[in-house]
C-alpha cells in the first residue's frame, strides 16, 4: 500500500510516496513532489488543483494520504490557504486522509526510530517533514479490533 506524506507550505503542497511491503520502506518516484495552488479564491483553480492530486493518488495508486497537521493558533499557527488545501485534499475521495500531530509523529518515531539518516534517503531536503510523517504513517501501531 502507497502512502503519500504531505506537508502543506503556505499556498504549496509537499508530497512524499512510500509504501512498506514485509518490514522494508520503499520510496517511490514521483512525477511531481510539489504543487501549488496558486489562486485560492478562484473555484476553477481550486477544483483543477484538486483534480491534479486526485489524479496523481490514482496514477501511483496511493490508497493513505497522510498530512501533518499544523496548529490552528499560536506562533506557528497555519494559514487560512493552508487550510484550505488540508479540505480540498480531505474532500477527496479516493484515498483515506489521516491528519497527524506533531506530537503524534514524534511519539510514533520514539517507538519507531527511523533505521537510516533522512539524507540516506536520497530525498531533496524540502521533503523531510513529508517523508517523516509518511514513516510515521506506516509505522504506527495499530490495535487489533
């Protein structure tokens, strides 16, 4: 199963592909790891912007997306484009988008540390934080029902 890591940057989406198959992380080529909307009053733009990461979560069959969420308020609150963009892609309904904490990430990494260095991974740098979440997206323990 493909998870794509998001991490949303003012009015830009950062994107991280990887999947985990049998213990080992696999980080897939994508066409395309930034994206931005660049007029969010517009409707017509907001639905092609849509369109485009639909589109893209069917092309590399990504069933989990998964955001890291910023605070709603305090110095490092987000904007309101920036949530804009978390609704355009929870609206989506080909994939199950998941928001995770700061908090939520970092204790899922203590549990779960990361085997390799991020710059092992052979990502650029602005993909950290998209990658990191992905990781932690895939590493979660999760219960059995």
């Amino acid at each position: 199963m493909i998870t794509c890591g998001i991490e949303i940057k003012g009015s830009e989406v950062i994107l991280c592909l990887l999947s985990k198959q049998d213990g080992l992380f696999q980080i897939a080529d994508c066409r395309q790891t930034r994206h931005t909307l660049n007029n969010p009053n517009d409707s017509e733009s907001v639905r092609k912007f849509q369109f485009l990461l639909k589109k893209l979560f069917e092309d590399y069959k990504v069933k989990r997306a998964v955001i890291r969420e910023r605070p709603t308020k305090g110095k490092f609150a987000g904007g309101s484009v920036g949530f804009k963009i978390e609704a355009i892609i929870q609206l989506i309904d080909t994939v199950q988008v998941d928001l995770f904490s700061g908090a939520k990430v970092k204790d899922i990494l203590q549990h779960n540390p990361m085997p390799i260095p991020f710059k092992a991974t052979g990502l650029r740098a602005f993909q950290e934080s998209a990658f990191t979440v992905a990781y932690a997206a895939l590493s979660e323990h999760i219960p059995d029902a």
